[in-house]
C-alpha cells in the first residue's frame, strides 16, 4: 500500500474516534483520544489530528503542541529521529498559550 493510502487508511479508521457531540451544559467538550497515534507516522498524526480538530501550534525540537478549540485543550506529541509518534497526551493548556 503506498503512502497516501496509508494515511487515508489512518484517517478512515480513526475517524470513529472523533467526538462532534456538545456536552449540552455549555462545557467544552471533552478531548479527542489520540494515544492511537502513538507509533504512527508523524505525517499520518498530523493528518489524524487536523481530521480530530486540533490545530498545530508550535514545535520545538521533537515535540509539537496543538490546541482543540472545541474542548479548549492543549495536546504534545513527541517524534522521535524516524519520523515516529512516541508519546502524545494532554497537557496543561496554558502550555500552548492561546
């Protein structure tokens, strides 16, 4: 399978994942589960994480930290020297700074 339909593939499968329903007592609502991504390509999370809503904010060094305006959180994702997914998970969200 080539590279792109990899990523489709991704995107396909991860798409069941996605939460779009609001919490109805005007919260935010809760953020997506991205712990999937752990292991996948850097380019197929990306394209994961922009389907999921989250945008990208910054990146410094191997990590790269984006923001889901919906839930109003902050998520890191760290890449290791291949171009993998080792690590991704909330974090605080004055980390991202919006």
């Amino acid at each position: 399978m080539t590279r792109p339909l990899v990523a489709l593939a991704l995107v396909a499968a991860l798409s069941a994942c996605v939460t779009t329903a609001p919490t109805g007592d005007g919260q935010p609502a809760p953020q997506p589960a991205t712990q999937d991504i752990v292991g996948s390509s850097a380019s197929s999370a990306r394209t994961a994480l922009v389907f999921r809503g989250f945008q990208p904010l910054r990146s410094y060094g191997n990590q790269t930290f984006w923001w889901h305006n919906r839930s109003q959180s902050c998520l890191r994702t760290v890449t290791d020297e291949a171009g993998t997914i080792t690590a991704s998970g909330p974090i605080a969200s004055v980390s991202c700074s919006v």
